[in-house]
C-alpha cells in the first residue's frame, strides 16, 4: 500500500519562513529588491525585521510596498520590531494593520 504523493513542490523546504530585513532608510532600490525577492519566493510565511531606528514617510511607503507585494505573491507577511514612531505614523495613516 502507498500513499499519494505530497503537496507542494518537493525541492522547496516551506517549514522554515523567509526572513527579511528593512533597513532604517529605505530606498527605492531596496524595496524594489525585497518587492522581487518575495515575487520570486513560493507562498508561505515571510518574516520582515523592521531597524527600530526605521520612520518616516519613506519606512511607511516600503512597508505598504511590501505588504502588497506579499499580498499579490500568496504569503502571509508579517513584520516586527518597529519602533513607537514608526508605529505611531503607521497609524496615523490608517496603516497600522500592516503591523
């Protein structure tokens, strides 16, 4: 007796998350990167360190940037170690849910 064949790819390890890390200022670059980064990952867990130091406008912009990206791949993003700044505008703008 055998058992059907498993799920997913078998050449992708999806037990462990992909870990990512923002920077405290961004740039278009980078983002652009870590955009492409999670666009070419298999769905699954993403784990985004945020530098404490990271606020501002541009550190708003790249994790929405991020959070989209995520969305439209398939993954479940989540982001941590964000400062009280950071928290703060993100939730000035309505964006604190990303968090």
């Amino acid at each position: 007796m055998s058992s059907g064949p498993r799920a997913g790819h078998p050449l992708v390890d999806t037990s462990r998350p992909l870990v990512m890390a923002l920077p405290a200022a961004p740039t278009r670059e980078e983002v652009a990167r870590l955009c492409a980064e999670l666009a070419a990952a298999p769905p699954g867990d993403v784990r985004c360190r945020v530098d404490a130091a990271a606020d501002g406008l541009a550190a708003v912009d790249a994790l929405a940037r991020l959070a989209l990206a995520a969305r439209r791949a398939g993954h479940r993003l989540t982001f941590h170690g964000a400062g009280p700044g950071l928290t703060a505008l993100l939730r000035l703008t309505g964006l604190d849910q990303v968090l």
